[in-house]
C-alpha cells in the first residue's frame, strides 16, 4: 500500500471522527434547547407582610415586627395589609405567632374609635382574666392600679371608659399574665394607664 493511499484514509478516518463529535455536540445543543423551551416559568408569588416573631396582644407593630414573605397567590388571605407604612404603629387586637400574614382582623380598628372622636385605642392588660371574661364591648370602666405589696392605696388612673375591643383569650403565660381589654381614651389617660402598669396591678370596676 503506497504512501497516497494510507494519507487518504488518515483524512478519512480524521474527517469521519470530526463529523461525529460534531453530530454528538449538535444533538447535546437540540436537547437543552427542547428542555429550555418546555420548562415551566419560574411560579408567580405576591409578597405579603407576616409578622417576623411572636406578638402578643396590644402590641404596636414596629418596622422590625415585619416581614416581606413571598405567597403563592392562591394563598393570600383577605384583608391583608398592604405595605409597611400602612401597618407601623397600629396595634394588634389578638396574639400574631411569628409568619402568620398581618390582617386587619388582627388589627385595632381605626373605625373602632368613629363614636369618640379625639379619643386613641388603648389596651389594657388587666390582671384578673374573669374580671375581663365579664365585659362586653360598649361597657363602662374603671382601670384602678393598686400596689402588688399593698403599701398604698389603689388609685382610679382611667374614669368610665369604653370598651370598644375584647381581644381573644391567650393562653395562659407566665410573661404575659392577665387578659387584654382595649379602651378608648384620651392621650393623657393612656400614658397615665401605662405608666401604672409598668409596677402595679391593674383591675377594673364596671359602670351600670
């Protein structure tokens, strides 16, 4: 066999080998591209806002007490609040566990306080749950703050005020004794009702 002969079939050989990696390259192209082409578009999300940590009852929300959480759409809950600013400084009406979205069924009504205009929405932690399990929204009260070690006499710091929410009953907690009711009142009354509650007991009287 001369020389001529076996450099053709070098080339040969040499050409065919180029064709198939060429074939196998091209089929490896086509496959992604058909895989590419029928793959699903990424899901579709809404963001919600959820509550990033336990909150209990009377809470006023903070920026740090929310939480952007992507939501398939399916699942959003009605009335839920919409941006930040809308939900800052509004305060819960029952306990938020941490990732439950904000609502505003979760929120104090600003509607809540229309019949007392100049009024704010204020809770209170009242020491005896059943004193509170006796009240009804629309009732009359007295919030009386008395010394837990009964070296003083209880003091009237809220004069028949509103009930206009009773939160749902928590469970019991040893961080968060008592039950929640919330009150309309004015500004001074509020700070007076938070002031006493930071070292005494508060209690309520009901106003026929």
């Amino acid at each position: 066999m001369n020389r001529l002969t076996l450099l053709h079939r070098r080339v040969r050989r040499s050409v065919l080998a180029r064709r198939r990696l060429l074939a196998a390259v091209a089929a490896a192209a086509a496959v992604a591209a058909g895989l590419q082409a029928t793959a699903a578009p990424p899901a579709e999300t809404t963001l919600v806002l959820t509550a990033s940590r336990d909150l209990p009852s009377g809470t006023v929300l903070a920026p740090g007490d929310l939480e952007a959480v992507p939501f398939d759409p399916d699942t959003v809950p009605s009335g839920v609040i919409a941006s930040r600013s809308a939900a800052v400084g509004r305060t819960t009406a029952g306990p938020v566990r941490a990732g439950e979205p904000v609502t505003d069924v979760r929120m104090v009504s600003g509607s809540l306080l229309a019949a007392f205009p100049g009024h704010v929405a204020t809770p209170v932690r009242i020491g005896d749950p059943a004193a509170v399990a006796l009240l009804e929204v629309g009732d009359r009260v007295d919030v009386l703050a008395a010394d837990p070690q009964g070296r003083s006499e209880a003091v009237v710091v809220a004069e028949d005020a509103p009930v206009i929410a009773i939160p749902r009953a928590e469970s019991p907690s040893v961080a968060t004794p008592g039950a929640l009711v919330v009150l309309a009142t004015s500004d001074e009354t509020a700070r007076e009702i938070a002031t006493a509650a930071v070292a005494r007991y508060l209690s309520v009287v009901l106003n026929h």
